[in-house]
C-alpha cells in the first residue's frame, strides 16, 4: 500500500514539474548577457533588456558587465524592474509591480538567488495565470546598492517613477 502510494506521489510531482516548465513556452527573454545593454556608475546600473513578451513568468538571469566601480553580480543589490507596453504608443514607464485592473492584470516579481529575477503576470482578481501574452517594447531593469538609497524619503526619491531613478542615479 505504501509503495503505491510514494509512485503516485512521484507521478505527481513529476506532472507538477513538467506541468511548471512548459508553462512558460510562450514568453520570450530576447536578450542574453552578451547583447544587454548596460550602463554601470558607481552605485547602480541599467540593464536594458529590449522586447520582451511575458506570458504567466519570464525568468530573466541579468549579468553586470565587469566596470571600473566594483558593482558586481555578486554583491546584493536592489533591483527595480520598469517596462513600456507595446500595445500602445505610450512613452511612460510601468514599474513592476502594478496593477491594471482594466485588462484585469497584476504584474509582480520574485528573486531565487543573485541577479535572476522572474517576472509573473495574474489575474488582478486572482491567482490565476494571466494567460494573454503582455508584449514589452522595452524592459529595463535598474539594479542599486542599497546604500546609495537607504534612508531617502520618497520627496527625495521616488523608486517607483523611472525617470527619477534615472535622473538621481545618473544613468542617462
């Protein structure tokens, strides 16, 4: 009886992993840690990532290019994700996280280890997948020491709007 028990379990669990890897088939991360294009200062970097299309996750594995200022892929670093939608003409950043509740979507993003960062897409009313693809026009991800913005109000800086990220830590 235990031994029928553990196989399904297993069988389960093995659906369960198969079930999370191909989830992800139809999001796309253009870039790869050769073609990021990146801008390094002392305390922060962007990493631009181009187009990009989430779909439910996109995992992204972000590479700080070797610099003059010791930001490196090791240290941990706080790292601020901003995208522009396709679907529109827009010119304005969205932060992730955000919530668009007029297309029923909220978009978050989790850290394993490092500098992998996934990005996830759900229903605004659940847990649920999105399950619609959310193209980016672009996707950049501003990475920072934390010291350079402890204590800082947010009259001082504001993390959420990417052009005061840019402007305070001189990416431009």
């Amino acid at each position: 009886m235990k031994t029928k028990s553990f196989i399904s379990n297993i069988f389960s669990i093995s659906l369960i992993i198969l079930f999370i890897s191909c989830s992800n088939d139809e999001s796309s991360f253009n870039g790869n840690p050769e073609t990021q294009q990146s801008m390094v200062k002392a305390d922060a970097a962007l990493i631009a990532l181009g187009e990009n299309t989430l779909r439910d996750s996109l995992s992204l594995d972000l590479v700080i290019p070797e610099n003059d200022y010791g930001l490196s892929n090791t240290e941990p670093l706080l790292l601020f994700p901003f995208y522009k939608s396709a679907e529109a003409e827009s010119k304005t950043w969205l932060r992730v996280p955000n919530v668009q509740i007029e297309k029923n979507l909220k978009t978050y993003y989790s850290r394993s280890n490092g500098l992998t960062l996934v990005l996830h897409a759900e229903k605004f009313d659940s847990s649920m997948p999105y399950g619609n693809n959310l193209k980016f026009k672009e996707l950049n991800i501003i990475a920072v020491r934390p010291s350079k913005i402890y204590g800082l109000t947010r009259n001082e800086l504001d993390v959420r709007d990417y052009n005061q990220m840019i402007d305070y830590l001189d990416l431009k």
